[in-house]
C-alpha cells in the first residue's frame, strides 16, 4: 500500500511540474508592450494532412519568430492544445494568449486574418496562403520558406555542422517513401503542375537499372569502411525506414538527393533537409524556390524522365572534387534563404510597416 502511495505521488509530481514547464508558465493574460503577436484565424483547422493548414507551415512560423527578441504571442484556433503547447514550450520567448487584449500596443502583429489586426500595433503582416512558383513579389510581397518536416529541427539541433562535414559515402541516394498508389496519382503534381510523378521518375530509374536498392538501414550507413561507393542508393521506408534522429546523417553520407515531387504538389520537405547539410538535391521543381535554384550551382535539374536518367550518368561519372562546390553552394542557399532564423533577419530588415508573406500551406484549397 505504501509503495502504491509513494509511487502515486511521485507520479502526480512529475505532472505537476511537466505541467508548470509546459503550460502554466506558458499563459499569458496580459502580454508586455511591444511584444510580438502571432494570431491565425480560428475557422482555420490545422492538422496533419491536406484537408486543413499543415502543421509544418505553423512551426516553420514558430521557428523563425522565436528569434525576436522580445516575447512572442501565440493566438490560434488550435483545438489540439496538447499539440500547440508541446511545440511552443520549446522557445524561450513563445506564449499563448487566451484572448488578445484591445488596448495593448504591440510592436508586431502576424495574422491571416485583417479584421484581427489590433489597434495599436507598429507592423502589421499578413500571411496570404498562395505560395506558388508564378508569384510576382512586388514591393511589400515576401515569400515565407517552406519548413523541414517537424522532427527535424535545423534551428536546435547540434549536429547539422557534423552532418556538414561526414564523409559522403554515396554518390546519389534517396530514401523516403515510394507506395505506387499514393505518389503515382496524376491529380496533382502531372495534372495541375505539369511535373512527372514521383512513381514516374522511379519506374524510369528502375528500368534503366541505375538504382540500387538498400537491402537494409546498414547498408546506408556502413559504407564508410569500403571508401566512396559511386551508386545511387535507393530507401524504401516501407522496408528500409530511417529513425528520425538518423535522417540528417543518412542525408549527410550522400552527395546527391534524388528529390521527385510529393504527393500533391512538387515541393517536398526532405529537399529542405538534403540542402540544409549540404547534399546537392537532384530535382524536377527549381522553379519553386524564391529565388530559384540554379542547375550546376546549387542543385541538378531535369524535367523529364529521360533528361534524369541521362544526368544520373553524368553524376555517377563526376569526381569528387567536382561537387566539393555544390555542396557549398547548396549550404550558403541554405542558411541565406531558407534558415528561419534568416528568414526572420530578412524579413525584420524591410522598413515596410505592412507586409504580405505569401505562405505554402499545403491545404486542399490553397493549392
């Protein structure tokens, strides 16, 4: 009995204090003058899949807010609060407000919707969800970079400088998932964006018997003991899959990612994540970047399939020295362009007052 006590108690500690870190002292009732104010509509439902506002555009937002100096205010129509305060507790300067206070003058506030604008505010940003490669960004028109997957935190993870700088093991690799139903469907990236599918481009490669497909996870990360292996190097998740603290380095250990389109639109996020530790992406959307990538600098470009086949042979024919490069250019487009924290830097340099941020949400009806 005393032990089932000792271990209740002991438990209801732990609650308490996960719940103070996490919550309680994440609340704020009356935010200090000019801090900043972070408020997305309450009609818009974020979620995990395509039906509402993807999750990633929320803690790409997250991301590169958490670097104002002064405290950051979230207010959102999140019904997942376990979600939302499991995300914001990990920035020092990022609270949720209940309600937004009328009379409280703010030095920035981010909205998607104008009627929430508050009175008093210094700068005012409007997110519009129409990110698409044919925007004109005239003056006062900025484009929000579109984020790494969740779990792959750029901006708190330590290892990216180590993942730099592993010696690549792998000429081309691509590892993600290939399931022929999902990213074979045409709806989207062939018929509305004209680009070749994932499934395509994959079946092109497999019939040109250039891919090799890794038997197991080892066979990623032990190629380090027989030197450089020339090959392209082919994942399926579905028997190869990757833990998500490996993904960095797996990426890390090539020279080339092979990045085909996603599911529903051509940008995908593990092209972020290859550039962001240096490995050249290999890809059929450059388009899609602000500014774009550009073929033989900071990427591989193609647009069909043959074009990909005869520019792997290229690749798996190139020395060393020929990508050292790349890579670094690949690296420097990184953390210019896509980094949130020099997002943030580029964006709080604009004198403008009123900004529009043009934002990929991944949403059924923005795309």
């Amino acid at each position: 009995m005393r032990g089932s006590m000792q271990s209740f108690l002991s438990f209801f500690r732990r609650a308490i204090r996960y719940a103070w870190k996490n919550v309680l002292c994440r609340v704020k009732v009356w935010p200090a003058p000019a801090s900043v104010l972070l408020a997305i509509s309450h009609d818009r439902r974020i979620t995990t899949n395509l039906s509402g506002m993807n999750e990633r555009t929320v803690i790409m937002l997250f991301r590169m807010m958490s670097h104002f100096p002064a405290d950051v205010c979230v207010s959102t129509g999140i019904r997942n609060s376990v979600w939302l305060f499991r995300n914001i507790s990990g920035f020092r300067n990022m609270y949720w407000v209940p309600f937004i206070p009328v009379m409280n003058r703010w030095d920035l506030v981010v909205t998607d919707d104008p009627r929430l604008f508050p009175k008093h505010c210094r700068r005012r940003w409007l997110l519009e969800y129409d990110y698409r490669p044919d925007l004109v960004l005239t003056q006062g028109h900025v484009t929000v970079p579109y984020g790494v997957y969740p779990f792959y935190d750029e901006a708190r993870n330590a290892r990216v400088e180590q993942c730099r700088k592993l010696p690549r093991t792998m000429r081309i690799f691509f590892g993600g998932r290939i399931a022929r139903d999902v990213y074979g469907d045409p709806t989207y990236v062939k018929l509305r964006f004209g680009k070749h599918t994932r499934t395509e481009l994959l079946d092109a490669l497999i019939r040109a018997g250039v891919v090799t497909f890794a038997e197991s996870r080892e066979r990623i990360f032990t190629a380090t003991e027989t030197g450089h292996n020339p090959e392209f190097i082919v994942g399926d998740s579905a028997k190869t899959k990757i833990p998500p603290d490996q993904w960095l380095e797996a990426l890390g250990r090539a020279d080339v990612f092979f990045a085909p389109p996603g599911i529903a639109m051509p940008m995908c996020h593990n092209i972020i994540e290859a550039m962001c530790v240096g490995t050249i992406p290999l890809t059929n959307y450059p388009e899609w970047f602000f500014p774009p990538l550009q073929h033989g600098v900071n990427c591989f470009a193609f647009s069909t399939p043959e074009e990909l086949i005869q520019l792997v042979h290229e690749i798996l024919a190139m020395s060393d020295e020929d990508l050292v490069a790349m890579r670094g250019a690949c690296i420097d487009y990184f953390q210019e362009y896509l980094c949130p924290k020099a997002a943030m830097d580029a964006l709080s340099s604009l004198p403008n007052a009123e900004l529009r941020l043009h934002v990929l949400d991944e949403s059924w009806t923005s795309l």
